[in-house]
C-alpha cells in the first residue's frame, strides 16, 4: 500500500516539474535580463539611456534612441503594408475566392511562415535592397524600408490566418441578415462581416507586431546598420535587436556595454509581453462572444 | 383591394443538387394578410420561404424552376435586380441575429446602405421602425448600447424593425418565434397583427397553435409538396386532405 502512494506521489511530483518548467525557465530569463540590464543604470540615467542619440560603447555613451526609432519606423512600415494586404487576403480567401484557390493558398501561406528569417534576410539583401536603390536614387539600397518590406511579408503569414480564421468564424447569420436587407457583398462584408471579426484581426495585427519587433536576422542584414537618429523610411538605422547581435560578440562580459545592451533587449521584451497579454485577451473575448 | 394577391406561386420546382425539395407548388398570397406555412420538420416550408425573396441563391447547388410573381413581376426573370428586390421583401430569421454593433445602428443599417446618411432622417426611421415593433420604450435610453445586450424577445423585435427600417412590403418570417419563451412569442405574435395593416406577411411555424392564431390562411407542407392551402379557419376545423387533419390533430409530425 505504502509503496503504490509512494509511486503516485513521485509520478505526480515529476509531472508537475515538467508542466512548471516553462514558467521557472522563463522567470530565469526574466531575472537574469533585468539584472544584467538594470546594472546600466548605475552609471548612465534611464532618460539619459532612452532619450540619448549618441551611442559610443568606447566612451560608455549608451544613447538607445536612435535604435528606438529605428525599431519602431521599421515596424510601423511593416505594420503599414502588411495590415491592408493580410486583411484583404483573408477577406478575399474566406468570402470570395473559389474553393480551388482557397486550397492553392493555404499551404503556401503556411510555407511562408516556416521559411528561416535569414532565408528572408538574403533574398531581401540581394532582391529588395536592389530594386529599392534605383527608383529612390540612393547609395545603398539598405534602408528601413528594405526592412519593412521584408519584415511585412514575413508577418504576413500570421496576420492573414489569424484575420481568416475570425472571418471564418463570423455566423453565417449576420451574413444572411444583411442579405435579406438588400446588402451587396462588398456592404456585407465591409460593414458586417470585417467589423464582427475585429477582435480578431486586431489580434493577428498584434501578434504580428510583436512578431516584426522581435525579428533581428533578416532586418539585420538589409537595414544598413548606422548608428545614428532615422529621418525618414529611406534612411538607414539601427534596431535594438540588431544592435545586440552586432555588438555582443565583442562586448566583455560584466562591463557597462554588456550591461545596455541587455538594457536594449529589456525594451522589445516588454513590448512583446504586453502586446501578447493584449492579443490573447482579445481573442479569448471573441471567443466568448460567438459563444 | 383586399382580395389582392401580392405573390403568385407558380409550378416551383427547388432542387439541391439531386435532391428536390420543392415539388411543383402554386400558391397566391393576399396583399394585407397573414399566410402560415406550416408542416414536419424538412417538409421544405423554410425552404419555399426562402425562394420567395431569393434568399436561396446564397446556397451552393440549387436549381430552381417555376415562377414566383410578385406585384405580377417574376422575381426569377433575368433582369430583376435581387438586391432591390431584397429590399422590398424582407426576412426575419429563426434565430435572432442582430449585428455585433449598437441598437441604433442595427436598425439604421439597412437605410444606411440604400443610401440615406442624413442623420436626422436616420434617427426619424430607428425611432418609428422601433416605435412600430414596441420596442422603443424599453431601449429608447441606451440606442448607443450593444444590441448583444438585449434578451431573445427584444433582440428578435429589434430584427423586426431592422427589417421594416427599409420600408419593404413583404415581410417573411422563418420560424421567428422557436428560439423565444412564451411571454416574447406572445409579444411578436401581437405585433405581427400590427403589422399586417401595413405589409403582406408570410410566416413559416413548426407550431400549429401559432399559425391558427396568428394567420388568415394556411399551407401545409409535406415532403416539399403543398398538400392543402386555404382560410386557416376552414384548414384546421375543417381540413379537406387525410394527411392535413393526421397532422394537425397530432397523428405525427
């Protein structure tokens, strides 16, 4: 009797090592970035480390807002031609597109979405950079448009299923309802259908986000990678994740430019955490909606 | 005038795929009267309901033959514009289904998108057509809430001013009445008597004691065949068919 409880007892302890292990591993990256990224803090202040525009690791000048901005351009552009582009699909694939495209698409959207980000970072290097360089008359065609443009097509994959999958999920009966009123499709859909499952598009958009905030391979390669304040899409920049994959390899470790970077990837993991505690509110309440 | 008819019925034949549903059914609908449809489940009443505004073009598969005449226009001839026509035939549903907005804009809707945007005017139709359904007292101060909000009777009253917002002069209405408690049927029953004054009503009803107390003629179905149709009074006292009086006196269905 003794040993058969003692066995319950190990199995359920295993059992709940395992299912907390997620939870302590991530905890142990939580304490482990902010402590090595706080320490930043005793030497440089956090206006001085957020509003900074000069970043000179050899002076202990950590100045994060050009990568800032340059994170935020380059996600708000992706953002810009990925939104329209990911909602149309999904509206096109749900309500009009025939049965035979519908199946043609499916998979290469989801083949889109398992393609490596360095896979991306080339083909943008060697495609996009190009065909941006001539038509803006620019030296170098590595700008954060380049990196908008790539980071747009690889979040694509998660607005459009995302969008599809609450268009889909729109009960036929609002659809009908509109009909029976003497709707076109375009009003149905425009103003029944998209509006009833936009709190799932805005979820997909925000997963996307965070998505386009957090990818540093294929940006890395196509932004250009200066150092210094964007002004515009065509300028080249710098984004917080690149900027700690360029220079971590050379950073000592324990040092003050150890700590900002640390201190840099402090930023996009917030950012991340709150837009997908956001998302995942959102679709849980749609949910609940459509019963 | 009051011996009008305002749709004619002729020889409709519906298949879905191979399979028929309707099977050659005519039948004239008075202007200014209530018409139930009424028969077992799959018999094809829903399905001839919603040939009567098209509504079954929205089906992938479906053939149709026959004429369906409304103010002695063919609905099924090439150049009748399904849009408009929708317009003037309306249809309330099964199920409620107001839209996932406000009430108002639920109820401006369908003037919206045949084009009216003067907000003045918008708010004189939201405030009759929910005046028309009585429902204007119990929403009047939260126009600007979810309709979502509302219980089974009143959203399925505020689906009947949407659909009257548009001012059509058929209103069709499939089994409005099977999702809702006693207390909301009696209310909807109430104002479907209202509302015949004004429009020519046809209502599908799995619910015998409904169509005889809301209709003045009936049609009962059977396997897509319309087996009788006359004054409600006359079918259900009197039904001149076996299998009508199997049905309504209970032997099945």
């Amino acid at each position: 009797m003794g040993k058969r409880l003692n066995l319950e007892n190990t199995i359920r302890g295993i059992l709940l090592l395992f299912s907390t292990a997620a939870l302590v591993i991530l905890a142990i990256i939580v304490v482990f970035l902010f402590k090595e990224g706080l320490m930043l803090f005793q030497h440089t202040s956090v206006t001085d480390f957020l509003f900074g525009h000069k970043w000179i690791p050899a002076e202990n000048i950590y100045g994060a807002f050009p990568f800032i901005v340059s994170t935020i351009l380059v996600t708000l552009g992706a953002l810009l031609i990925s939104v329209p582009l990911g909602i149309s699909c999904a509206v096109f694939l749900v309500e009009i597109s025939p049965r035979w495209a519908r199946e043609l698409v499916r998979p290469a959207i989801e083949l889109l979405a398992g393609i490596p980000s360095i896979i991306y970072g080339v083909f943008a290097l060697i495609i996009v950079v190009d065909v941006l360089r001539v038509p803006f008359n620019l030296a170098t065609g590595e700008t954060i448009l380049a990196a908008s443009i790539i980071l747009a097509i690889m979040i694509l994959p998660i607005i459009i299923s995302i969008s599809q999958d609450s268009i889909d999920s729109v009960p036929r009966i609002y659809r009908e309802g509109s009909y029976a009123m003497g709707a076109t499709d375009w009003q149905t859909i425009s103003k029944v259908v998209v509006p009833s499952a936009r709190r799932g598009i805005i979820a997909g958009v925000i997963l996307g986000c965070g998505r386009a905030i957090g990818e540093t391979m294929a940006v890395v390669l196509v932004i250009g990678n200066v150092e210094k304040l964007p002004l515009s899409l065509l300028d080249s920049g710098e984004t917080l994740t690149s900027a700690i994959l360029l220079e971590m390899g050379e950073a000592v470790i324990g040092s003050l430019h150890y700590n900002a970077l640390f201190c840099l990837g402090i930023i996009p993991f917030l950012i991340v955490l709150v837009l997908s505690m956001l998302s995942s509110r959102l679709i849980t309440k749609r949910v609940s909606r459509f019963e | 005038m009051d011996k009008e008819n305002k749709i004619e019925v002729r020889n409709l034949n519906l298949w879905y795929g191979d399979k028929q549903a309707l099977k050659n059914n005519s039948i004239k609908i008075r202007k200014n009267h209530v018409t139930a449809i009424i028969g077992p489940s799959g018999c094809g009443k829903s399905t001839f309901i919603r040939c009567l505004n098209r509504m079954n073009d929205l089906v992938e598969g479906v053939k149709i033959t026959g004429e369906v005449s409304i103010n002695n226009k063919n609905i099924y001839d090439k150049d009748v514009d399904v849009v408009s026509l929708r317009r003037r035939v309306g249809m309330v549903f099964q199920k409620p289904n107001p839209f996932p907005m406000t009430i108002f804009d639920n109820v401006a809707y369908g003037p919206r998108i045949h084009g009216i945007k003067d907000k003045k005017k918008l708010q004189e139709i939201v405030e009759k057509s929910l005046k028309d359904t009585t429902l204007w007292n119990e929403v009047s101060d939260r126009l600007d809430k979810s309709a979502l909000d509302l219980s089974g009777g009143q959203m399925q009253r505020l689906c009947i001013a949407r659909t009257i917002a548009v001012k059509p002069d058929v209103l069709l209405f499939d089994e409005p009445c099977s999702a809702l408690d006693p207390v909301a049927t009696g209310k909807i029953e109430d104002l479907i008597q209202e509302l015949k004054k004004e429009y020519t009503i046809v209502i599908v009803t799995h619910n015998m004691q409904q169509a005889a107390r809301v209709s003045d003629y009936t049609g009962y179905f059977l396997l897509g065949e319309l087996i009788e149709f006359g004054k409600t009074k006359q079918l259900f006292e009197n039904p001149k068919e076996k299998s009508t009086e199997d049905y309504i006196t209970g032997r099945f269905g």
